[in-house]
C-alpha cells in the first residue's frame, strides 16, 4: 500500500473520531426557562434512578430517569413546589426513589445494617483470635518448612 494511501485512511480514522467525540457533547437544557432547570435538577439529585439504583436521575443516563426528569420539569411548570413533587414521586414509587431515604422502621435495616454487620464481624474475630490465644501449641498443624526440617515449635 502506498504512503498516500496510508495518510488518507489514518486521516479518515481520525475524522471518523472526531466526529464522535463531537456527537457526545452534553444535550442542551430541555427546558427554555433556567430557573426550572436549576429546580429540577435539585430535585433530580434527591431522586434514585430506578434502573441503576446507584446514581441520582440527574447524573443517570437510562430512558426511564430521562422520562421522570421530564415528569418533574411538567411539574415545576404546574407550579407545584419541590416538596410536592418529591411525595408524589414516594407516593409512586416508595423511599427507595430518594436518594436518602428517611430513618424509619421500614429502613432501619438500610440505615443501621451495615453498621450491625460491622460490629458482629468484628466481635466474631476477637472471639476467635482469643479461643486460638488459649489453644495449646499442639493443637495447631505445623508449617510445611518446620516439619521438613523437623523443627520443634
């Protein structure tokens, strides 16, 4: 293949590049009034996405967060105020839309169960290391390298 040819296909891959790096430039506001925007995406950072369950709707790309952004911004145009709208979106969907979802009965698990988990790990550990503390040295298998050489612990 001829240098020129080599030039123009490196040329074209290059463009062919750029121009998806173009195309994935953030979309614009959907809505024409900023203060709405701004609204909605305070209230979008409160709201889980229900598809990935790990980022807010405002920071997620699925169809189904795009469509409540959308429910929120026809709200706000309603008029209705940011509290309104977050209890409609629990109402619909329960605590587990919000992002931090209030500490209650049916979320003491969600809150606190990481942290029970924690301490009985950790209680389970020192039981155990002070039951070996307590073993008799005999009790345990010797190393591989000890008992070639026969190595008395």
């Amino acid at each position: 293949m001829p240098s020129t040819q080599w030039t123009r296909l490196i040329l074209a891959l290059l463009l062919g590049m750029l121009s998806f790096a173009a195309a994935g430039r953030d979309a614009p506001p959907a809505s024409e009034d900023p203060v709405i925007e701004a609204r909605m995406l305070r209230i979008a950072n409160e709201l889980r996405c229900l598809v990935c369950q790990n980022e807010t709707i405002a920071g997620s790309s699925a169809d189904l967060a795009a469509d409540l952004r959308q429910q929120v911004r026809t709200m706000l145009r309603e008029g209705r105020s940011d509290d309104e709208i977050l209890r409609y979106m629990t109402d619909r969907y329960g605590d587990f839309v919000l992002y931090r979802p209030p500490v209650k009965g049916t979320t003491w698990l969600l809150w606190f169960g990481p942290g029970v988990l924690l301490v009985g790990g950790l209680a389970v550990l020192v039981w155990v290391l002070r039951k070996r503390q307590r073993m008799s040295a005999d009790r345990f298998e010797p190393d591989e390298a000890d008992a070639d050489e026969g190595v008395q612990p």
